[in-house]
C-alpha cells in the first residue's frame, strides 16, 4: 500500500514495515538538532500518538527532556527526544483531514 502527502512525504506500507521517505517539504527534511546529529544514527524510530500534547506533558512530567520544539507540517505536529541509548525518537500525531480517519492518516 501507498498513501502520498506529495510532495512533503510518501508512505509505503508492506506486512509490518512502514517506511515514510521525506520530500524537500516535510520536517523530516529539516537538519537533525546538533546535539542529537553527532549521536546514533540519523534515522528516527517514529512513534504515531493520538494526543501528542498529553504525551508531552506526560512525558515532561517524567524528567524526559525534548530535542526539538513542537513542529506542525503538512501531515501533522511532532517533537523530538532520544532514548537512554541515544537513538532519535519521533512522536507524530497525524493531521485530520476532513473524511477520513485520523489515526490512520499520516
């Protein structure tokens, strides 16, 4: 399966993969944070939340602390942190669009 947000990001989906492949418009094509570059890979372990706010304030309340401010694009809102190993983690909650199911549009 394929969903495309053209030119920002196309989505292919296969069994259990799902790989997003950011265009020249979507934050994933932004510059990693400086301090997260020099660390683990480039790539981000994306994680889709249904309330990304909840999950900040959660996680906030945790001590967790965040690599990126909030960024809205065209598929949606996202901040970053890592993992106690380094690694980048995205959260995304998806843009609603009008007829179709939230939690299932990226």
């Amino acid at each position: 399966m394929h969903r495309s947000a053209a030119p920002a990001f196309a989505d292919v989906v296969r069994g259990p993969l799902r790989l997003l492949l950011s265009g020249p418009a979507s934050s994933g094509a932004r510059a990693t944070p400086t301090d997260v570059a020099a660390a683990a890979g480039r790539n981000r372990i994306h994680l889709v939340v249904d309330d990304l706010d909840a999950e900040i304030d959660r996680l906030h309340r945790s001590g967790v602390t965040f690599r990126s401010e909030l960024v809205s694009g065209p598929g949606g809102r996202q901040i970053l942190l890592t993992d106690p190993a380094g690694n980048l983690i995205e959260l995304f909650q998806p843009a609603h669009r009008p007829g179709t199911d939230a939690a299932t549009t990226s």
